[in-house]
C-alpha cells in the first residue's frame, strides 16, 4: 500500500472516531446562530486593530468576545440562546434599515423636505417649493399644515 493510500486510511478510521465524539458533545448544545457569528467576525476585527495599534484593551475585549461566543455554541438552554439571537436579529435590522432610511434622506434632501409628525414622530416628506401644505400623518392619521 502506498504512503498516499495509507494516510488516506488513517484518515478516514480518525474522522469515524472523531466526528461521532463532536456530535455526541454537541448535542443538546445550542452551536452557531447568527449572533455567534457577528461577534466571531467582531472579535477578529478587534484583534485585528489591537494588532496594529497595539491596544492592549481592544485584545482583551476579542478574547473576551471568543469566550463569549464559545460558552453560547456549548450552552444547553437552547430556548435562552435562540432568544438572545432573535433579540439580537431584530436589532441589527432595525439598524440596518434606519441607515438605509439615512442615507435615502441625505440624498434625496435637496428635493425633499423631511420632518417629523407632531403626533406620532413619523417621518415624512414633502416636495421642497410646495408652499404650506395640509398633511395627514400616514401613520397615525393626524392632520397639520407643514411649510415646505
Ligand atoms: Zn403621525
């Protein structure tokens, strides 16, 4: 049998005894979701910038971050983690959505006149150069003259 063949064999027999044993360690444990992910891709950023600049804070932080993340992939309160992650992913497209409500009002502003409704704090909008106009709150219904 050649080197290659052999190896290959070895191989194989170390992945049927190792891969079981993951999974039998893993299970009822809660793994990787979303949040676990954006704090991994966090942590090596941090570490990253404490590379460079030398902080020693911002490398203590991704470990704590790596320590973090391992305790929630081996958590067994799987109902808790997954709580946390919808939490979390309900944050992170909110913000995600209010930058992009941002930037769509930063290039628009020349065109448009943004403010706010006086009742429910909607944005909203007019055309600029449409004088003093009679608006109802498409949100809350709520009726009031805006200058734009
Ligand atoms: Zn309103």
């Amino acid at each position: 049998m050649s080197f290659w063949n052999q190896f290959k064999n070895w191989l194989r027999g170390a992945a049927a005894k190792v891969f079981p044993a993951i999974r039998r360690f893993m299970s009822g444990r809660y793994g990787v979701d979303q949040l676990s992910l954006h704090l991994l891709i966090t942590g090596i950023v941090f570490y990253l910038v404490s590379l460079f600049t030398g902080s020693y804070a911002l490398s203590l932080v991704s470990t704590a971050l790596y320590i973090y993340t391992g305790w929630r992939m081996l958590s067994r309160n799987t109902a808790g983690r997954a709580m946390e992650n919808s939490r979390y992913m309900s944050f992170f497209y909110g913000t995600k959505q209010k930058g992009r409500q941002l930037l769509l009002r930063q290039k628009n502003r020349k065109e448009y006149k943004y403010f706010r409704c006086p009742k429910c704090r909607a944005i909203l909008r007019l055309k600029r150069g449409s004088g003093t106009m009679h608006v109802t709150c498409g949100k809350c219904k709520h009726q009031f003259d805006q200058k734009a």
